[in-house]
C-alpha cells in the first residue's frame, strides 16, 4: 500500500523555464538574499558594470541617484551599452544583455581587459527583478531608450534625440513580489561607494538622494587610494606607526596593490578585493599576503636579534593581532566562487602576492627599523597572552572536569536538547531575568539573567575577556566556545535572544553583547541565530481592554482610533515592571512577539560603528552620537 497518492511522473512534469523565468522564480541564487542584502546587491550589479567601464578606460564619473517613488538611477559617461544588432539574435545588443543570462562583453579580454562582472548575469537579473527598468543610452551621437516590465521589454529601443555625450543611465524599481523589503538606505549605499572610490583613484561617484523634503548629496573620490582607505578604517584607533606600509606592482597582466597599518587593539581586520568585489572570504590573494607577513617578521626578527633563538616562531595569528590591511587586486578572467564573488580562487594569486610582498618587507624593515621591532613586540606580547590564555582554559577544563555540573548556576535551562529547537534569553538584571524565568516555556526557552553591564571586548585581549565572569557564563551556557576554539556544531541554541530595557542602559547593554558576537563569535551573526527582543513601548487600558504598542508612531495612532473615550496609558521603562505573564504575552511568546534578527548589511560599515561606539576614541564616539541624535525620538536618562 503507498503511503502518498501516486502522482504522474512524465516528461509533461519536466518544467522549462524560459529567459529570465528561473531569476524570478530562485532570486536568491542569483543575488542570495531577496532581503536587504539582496536588494542592495541589485545596485551593486549596476554599478559594478559602470566601473568596469572605467577600469577599460571609460568614464570617470558614477552617479547614483535615490528617486521619491522608491526607484533608483545609476548613470556613467562611459562608451554606452552597444546598441547594433546582435549577429546571432537578430536584436540590439543592449536588449541581448538585459534579457539573457550569461550575455556580455566580459567572456573574452577584448571589451574589458580587467573585469568584476564576470558572469555576464548582472543587469539581466536586476531586470528580472524590477518591477519596471528604464534604460538610456547616449551613444554615437544618438539617445536610445527602453522599458521593461519584469524582464519583458515593453517596446524596442528607439532613438529619441540627440546628445554630445556618452554613457548608460538605468533607472528601476524593485519588485515588491519578490523583495521582503524594497527601501533602498542612503548609508549602505554611500559606504559601498566611498570604498569603491578608495579602490579607483580617478573616479568620481556621487550619491544623490531626493526621497526627503531636502536633497542629500555626497562625493566621493581619493587620491591617496587604498593608503587613504587604511587610513580612514584605522581613524578610531591608536596607531603603533604613523606611516601606512604600501606595496604596488605589475606582473605581466596583473595589478597589484598591498597597504596596512597596525593599531594597539586587538583585533585582526583584513579587507581584500578582487576587481572591485569585494571579496569577504578572502582568497589566494589573502592567503599570499598572510604568508609573506608571517614569515618577513620571523626572518627579519631572527636576523637582527630581536627574535631570540629561545624564542618561538610568530605564528600567523601573532604577527595579525591589531592589524588593518587592504589588499586590491586587478587581473584578467577572476575566478569567484559563487555568484556572490565571495572568494577569489585563482590559485596563481598567492605565490605572486606572497612574492611581492615579502621582497618588499624586507626592504622595508631594513630602512624602517624602527617599525619592525614595534611590530614584533606586539606580537610577542601576542604570544605571551597566548600561552597564558592556554594555561587558563586547560585549568578551566579541568575544573569543569571535577563539577557534576558545568553549566552557569544562574541559568534557568531548557528541557529540551534539540539546538534547533532550543531557545535562550539573555536578560538585563536580576528582577526582569526572574519575571522571564517564570514567564517562559520550559519546554524549549532558557534564560541567563546578567548583572549589569558586561566587560567591553572592544578593548580588551581575550584573556581579560574570558576572566570576565558575564562573559564567561555567556561562553559556558551558549557552548559553542570563542575566538579560535569556536564551534559553531556546539551551540546549545539557535535563537539567542537579547532582552533588554528600552533606555540607554539596555541600549547600552545590548550593544556590549553584540560586540562581543561580532569580535568573537562572529558565525552565530552571520548564521542568523542572534536576535533583539522588541518589548513594548506603551500598554493603553481603556474599559477592560489592554493593549500593548511598541513605538510612539503606534500610540498616536491607536489613540485615534480609539476617539475620545477614556483611557490610562502605561509607559514602560523597563522589563522589570512586566509582571511574568505580560513578559510572556507581550516579548517571550512565538506567536505574539517581535524578534529583529541581527544581520550585516556591510562588513566595513559594522566594523566602523563598533570601532567607534565602543573603541578608545572619545570625539569619535561623541561625534557619532551626535550625527545620529536626530533619528532617535526618545532618550531615557
């Protein structure tokens, strides 16, 4: 007997889909996401195209331009998408590269010698994924136009004027069948830019944005280049040499370009890119910049007695401790693992790489002698820390060893022992970590009250960081261990859920721990398994009805609806006022509340916000809260 109705299975059931159907139906293969990330990813794909333009010769100005009806325009003044017939469709070739996957003029070195749009899928897949697409083209004298709807072209592409310019201006709206959200943010864009002005010293992009009552308008362009870039992701910290080291060399048809610099913190922060892409996984490229490091200190060090023969060898994750580096390269035919072009996998990378870079250092130590030995003190008190840190954790082990039970005391566990299922609150205080213990379901929620605020790891060497008792508690109930030793298969939790107070403190609080996620246990971020509890704002009686609004815009609206009859309205500074079941109704309960999953939109843009709100810098801090004031409706103090 079947235990399924037996469906027909035939070659009828064989799908087909044509053009640009596939996009729409799996967008997320093609631009991995169809939340933020992948709405932003359609631009990326647009301007990428533009700046190709300008790598072959092309164009020195990018313009990108935020619409009031939700829409965007990238224009360039580069040579203009050629607009002859394709000699195997029978169309404009313009129209070829807008509908068809796989189609541009990046397959072969001739058009662009250096590209980063290699897979010729680009502004087909934002066609598919717009709801309209307008193109322009100013070419040969002539403007040609087009629309499209959903990847169907809506008429051909006629001429319909004259211009004494070049370039491709395309204007589209996101599809909102297809987007969980299609507003487009002005800081996402203006950081994406600003770091492709750093990787091109000539061009100039300029970020427009009409949406408000008042235009918002930056520049961006860099002469110094990636020495500049090092510069401004190093301007929150303090700095153990002044000068930025900077490499550049060609090989045969291969650009390279090498600049860092160390600070006094302790974080390693490599950003490399291939083409222009940025390449988050790093690559062969980072792995020859790696070695070459590693071993020019070692052989430096040992040669000028600095490096005792009693002494280890620097390991890669010494001679690392408080470094920035941007590594760019250029080179014909990138191999990129994935659509996304997250890892560069050109094997030849590394030796070229790791060759030019430890000639250079060589050179460089020789006659900044100076620098050097700063640099290997560093790392030598690196390795210090290293083996004490070693001695605390295997005398931890083995007092955890001796305990029944190694789980924190404080933590009100599950019962449940499936991950996948298990959830955990970490809750501000004592009296609202009592009120969630009692509000929950045991049966797949646990709770860890904290004290107060815990350490700042922003400043602080791991060793520090793990005698932190918060910490440490955080670390044993999560399971999953930190920094070198975290192991993402060991989480006891896949929601990890931060509750705090609505008001600084809890602001404060809840960004203590995202740092902490974000230096050390970076995986459990981009996993998507930390989220912010959203408690409410207000809780309205009126007659015995209760009702529980989690924003000012909210009350105001709820308050009209209601008309003039009368009503009391609860504010609420802190979870500790909920009594358990308010807690469980309103913050802790699947089906009622609000969870805001924790995501990284841009790497370099987290990477400064916490360098700033949580580094040494005071002014910086002082000048980021005072730029970002005006969108915070409600301070309690």
């Amino acid at each position: 007997m079947a235990l399924f109705e037996e469906v027909k299975y035939d070659a009828s059931q064989i799908q087909i889909l044509e053009g640009l159907e596939a996009v729409r139906k799996r967008p997320g293969m093609y631009i991995g996401s169809t939340g933020t990330k992948g709405l932003h990813h359609l631009v990326w794909e647009v301007v990428d195209n533009s700046i190709d333009e300008h790598l072959a010769g092309y164009g020195n100005e990018i313009r990108v331009i935020l619409n009031p009806d939700g829409s965007i325009t990238v224009e360039d003044n580069g040579r203009g998408i050629p607009v002859d017939i394709h000699p195997d469709k029978g169309i404009p070739a313009a129209q070829v590269v807008l509908t068809t996957l796989h189609a541009g003029g990046k397959f072969n070195n001739n058009s662009y010698k250096v590209s980063g749009g290699l897979h010729g899928v680009g502004i087909s897949v934002v066609n598919a994924l717009s709801e309209w697409l307008k193109l322009e083209i100013h070419r040969d004298g002539k403007i040609y136009q087009q629309e499209y709807r959903r990847g169907v072209p809506q008429n051909e592409l006629t001429v319909v004027g004259k211009t004494k310019r070049s370039g491709t201006t395309i204007t589209f709206l996101p599809d909102s069948t297809i987007f969980e959200i299609t507003e487009f943010k002005f800081e996402t864009l203006a950081h994406r830019l600003q770091e492709s002005a750093y990787l091109n010293n000539n061009l100039k992009l300029i970020l427009i944005d009409l949406r408000g009552e008042e235009p918002q308008k930056v520049e961006f362009k860099y002469e110094g280049g990636i020495v500049a870039f090092v510069e401004h992701l190093n301007q929150s910290r303090d700095l153990l040499h002044k000068d930025v080291i900077y490499v550049e060399k060609q090989v045969g048809d291969k650009h390279i370009q090498v600049a860092f610099q160390y600070n006094d913190g302790y974080n390693e922060r490599i950003y490399s890119f291939a083409n222009n892409i940025n390449t988050v996984d790093g690559g062969y490229h980072v792995t020859g910049f790696k070695s070459a490091l590693t071993k020019a200190l070692n052989t430096w060090g040992k040669n000028n007695n600095i490096l005792k023969s009693s002494d280890p060898s620097l390991t890669g994750n010494d001679v690392r401790e408080g470094l920035t580096a941007v590594i760019n390269v250029k080179l014909p035919n990138p191999q990129f693992e994935g659509q996304t072009k997250a890892k560069l996998g050109n094997s030849e990378m590394r030796s070229i790489v790791e060759t030019i870079v430890y000639d250079y250092l060589g050179y460089y130590f020789d006659t900044n002698p100076e620098v050097a030995k700063t640099i290997i003190e560093k790392a030598l008190q690196a390795v210090r820390n290293r083996k004490a840190l070693k001695k605390a954790r295997e005398l931890a082990r083995r007092k955890s060893a001796l305990n029944s039970h190694s789980l924190p005391g404080k933590l009100a566990d599950c019962s449940s022992r499936k991950a996948e299922k298990s959830e955990i609150f970490l809750v501000e205080g004592d009296s609202a970590g009592g009120s969630a213990k009692q509000g929950r379901d045991r049966q797949f929620q646990a709770v860890l009250p904290l004290k107060g605020k815990i350490l700042n790891v922003e400043k602080s060497r791991l060793d520090k960081i793990l005698s932190n008792n918060e910490i440490a508690t955080i670390i044993a109930a999560l399971g999953c261990g930190i920094g070198e030793e975290f192991d993402i298969s060991k989480l006891r939790y896949h929601k990890i859920i931060i509750m705090t107070d609505a008001d600084v403190d809890g602001a404060h609080i809840c960004t203590l721990l995202l740092t902490l996620f974000y230096r050390y246990m970076k995986p459990l971020i981009d996993g998507g398994y930390v989220y912010i509890a959203q408690p409410p704002l207000y809780k309205v009686t009126h007659g015995k009805k209760e009702t529980y609004l989690y924003s000012d815009e909210q009350l105001k609206k709820y308050l009209k609806e209601i008309g003039n009859v009368k009503y009391t309205v609860q504010r609420y500074k802190g979870l500790g006022e909920m009594n358990p079941s308010q807690l469980w109704e309103t913050t802790m309960n699947p089906e009622t509340r609000r969870l805001q999953v924790v995501e990284i939109e841009d790497e370099l843009e987290a990477d400064e916000i916490f360098a700033k709100l949580m580094g040494s810098n005071a002014d910086l801090r002082r000048e980021f809260i005072m730029k970002n004031a005006e969108q915070v409706e409600e301070l309690d103090i």
